[in-house]
C-alpha cells in the first residue's frame, strides 16, 4: 500500500497478504506510470525495454510488473511464515540481476507448479523486455534469473541505462 510520499510499493513475495481489492487502483496507477516513463526515455524503443529507473531499482520493477499482471505473490505471516503461495522477487546472486522464485506453504504443492508458473512469470517479463532464464538451483527447486537486455545492470560503462545489441549504452 502506498505511504504518504512514498509512492506505490509492490508485492515482492516477503510481506504480509494484502487486503482483498485494496491496491488494484493504486498497482494500475503505478504501471501505467511505468509504462509512461518508458515512453518518455526510451526514445524509439517505447515501452519495448526497460527505463533506467527499472534498471535501478530492479526488484521493484519486476515485483511491479508481475504483480500488475495479476500473478500473485506469496505472502508472510507476523513469524515469517509462508501463508500464500506465489512468486517471490529478491536480489540476485550478481549485482544487475534478480530471482524469481515460486514459494508457498509447507505442503502446499508450491514445488509441483513451479516450473509452470515461472515460465508464465517469464513470458510476462519478456514480453516486457526483460531477459530471463530458468535454473535449478539448490535442493533442486527451480528460480528465474531475471536481468536487462544485454545484461545491464546500470554498473560500470552504462550510463544511459539500457544498452543496443552490441552492449554499447544508447545515447
């Protein structure tokens, strides 16, 4: 939910449930907005890739950009544990990346649909311009590797952001 000044923060899988029909307003406000900046920035490419701003602040992006797809994130009780099941955004392993994994419940059949339900996140991502890649990581459960064409990350030699096919940042 939106905090006075601070704008719209979306689910990334590691907070409480929201209450039911309490964010669709503000989530399409927010990526509309998204999407609008994109527009702005991106010159010709439009709201084919992502702004610089995505790029910065990656996990909330892509927790925007699942959430606004209607793909529901899991969610956390007052302890800490899994009462939802759904994806869940955090920071990746490199710096310029981000994990989507598919978590729920003990029990709940969470590992059983992963695969499936990674791949429909995927085809939102990448459609959305964002690269993604499927792995097995640890204990055998599945994670999507999410990150910006080219691999950029916004780091060292990319100052504009989003870069061309050969790497090079857009002027």
């Amino acid at each position: 939910m939106a905090v006075p000044g601070q704008g719209f923060e979306p689910a990334t899988g590691d907070g409480p449930a929201a209450a039911p029909g309490g964010r669709g307003a503000e989530l399409r406000t927010a990526y509309e907005g998204l999407l609008q900046i994109r527009r702005l920035v991106n010159g010709p490419a439009g709201t084919a890739v992502p702004a610089p701003w995505e790029v910065r602040q990656l996990p909330r992006a892509v927790a925007l950009a699942l959430e606004a797809a209607g793909i529901a994130p899991s969610a956390l009780d007052a302890e800490g544990r899994r009462t939802r099941t759904g994806y869940r955004v955090a920071a990746g392993a490199e710096p310029g990346r981000v994990e989507v994994t598919w978590l729920g419940p003990a029990g709940g059949g969470a590992a059983g649909a992963e695969q499936e339900r990674l791949t429909a996140c995927a085809a939102v991502l990448e459609g959305l311009g964002w690269v993604c890649l499927l792995y097995r990581g640890p204990r055998r459960r599945r994670f999507l590797e999410v990150e910006p064409p080219g691999g950029l990350s916004g780091g060292p030699g990319a100052p504009g952001g989003y870069a061309g096919p050969g790497g090079s940042p857009l002027s």
